[in-house]
C-alpha cells in the first residue's frame, strides 16, 4: 500500500510510536496469561494462537525496518543500526522458540520463554524510540520519512493488512487510535483510506463515537 503525504502537524515518521505501543502491550499481556496459566493450569491453545498472530505482525514490522528504517539511519549514522539488527536475529530465535515448543506444550517452558521474549522486546523498543527514530524525526524531510514508511508498509501482504488493523487498535489507547487514524488519512490516497476506514470503526468497537468527535472529517 503506497502512501503520499498531505498536509499533518505531527512528523510522518511518528506513527511507528504507536506501532511500538501495541507490540509492548501485545506482548506484556501474552506474558501476564502465560504466567497464570504456568501458576493455575489451563489451556495454552488460545495463548499459542495469539502468539501467532504477535509473531507474525512482529516478523512485518521487522521486515519493514530492516529494508527501509536501518538503511536510512545507517546513511545518518554509518553502522549505527548493526546493534538492532542483532536483536531481530534473537527476536526471531525467540519467536521460532515459542512455536517449536507449541508442538509439545508445557506450561512451564512457555511461562519461561514468553518471559525472556516480553523482556527483550521492550528493551529494544524503549531503544529504538529513545536514540534511533529521534534521529529519523529530526534527520530526515518529511517526504523521506514517507518514503521510509512506504517500504515499511510494503512488507505487509496486502491480503493481510486487514488482519494487521484487527491486530492493532484494540492494543492502542484512545490517543494513539487517534494518531494512527489522523497519519493514515493523511497519508493515504482517499480511495484506499475509504477502504480501511470501515475496517477501524470494526476494530475500534465502542471508541469509534469518541475517534468521530476528536477527528471531525473522519
């Protein structure tokens, strides 16, 4: 999905913020479930079939940044996405880890695992908005930080991007619902944001009154 930029306040290269907020919260909460199943006992399927659709949006965005974000801040800063390219490598292990043992669940191993994964991931998030999209924000014109975001975007099947929407507002808070609406009709061509429209009022569930009242032209 190509996306051109229109007139916006806030810095195009900002929505990855929020992306980084549903991984975060996405994650503590697979973690949290994990626990208490390992604690009380139950059934791990609906935790594995949430890990799934995690790892996948996960695997997305890294694609994303490796093909578009890393190479930008490398031209910025040489070599200076090396050290977050290692952590994608173990992400990955993480991930592949937790579905190998999917084929023969235990509740402790998984309990173990999802807390190592939950406990790398924000680190590396806290990272990556502390040093290297500051640098993005500040680095970069507003039509290269576009032109980022359109091969991160690029990296998600285009069969898949309602899957994606389905994955990601119910882990965003009210603001950052808002700001990822507000970015992607602004960045969106109109016909395409028509069509993802209704797919976030579906998502947004009971918040879509409040998202109408604090985009007017939604």
């Amino acid at each position: 999905m190509r996306i051109v930029r229109k007139n916006f306040l806030s810095k195009p290269i900002d929505l990855i913020r929020c992306f980084h907020n549903a991984f975060r919260r996405d994650s503590s909460e697979i973690d949290a479930l994990a626990f208490k199943i390992a604690r009380d006992g139950g059934n791990l399927s609906p935790l594995y079939s949430r890990l799934q659709t995690f790892g996948e949006a996960l695997d997305y965005h890294a694609r994303g940044e490796e093909a578009g974000v890393f190479p930008a801040i490398d031209k910025l800063m040489p070599l200076f996405s090396r050290t977050y390219m290692m952590d994608h490598r173990e992400l990955d292990t993480m991930v592949n880890g937790l579905d190998a043992i999917s084929k023969a669940p235990d509740l402790l191993t998984t309990a173990r695992a999802t807390a190592v994964l939950n406990s790398h991931l924000r680190i590396h998030l806290n990272k990556e908005d502390a040093f290297l999209y500051p640098t993005l924000r500040e680095g970069l014109t507003d039509n290269e930080q576009v032109s980022v975001l359109n091969t991160v975007s690029s990296k998600v099947p285009s069969e898949k991007f309602p899957t994606v929407i389905q994955w990601l507002f119910p882990l965003l808070n009210l603001d950052d619902q808002v700001s990822v609406t507000q970015h992607w009709q602004s960045l969106m061509p109109p016909a395409v944001f028509a069509n993802v429209k209704p797919l976030i009022k579906k998502s947004v569930a009971e918040n879509w009154i409040e998202l109408t009242k604090k985009i007017p032209d939604l």
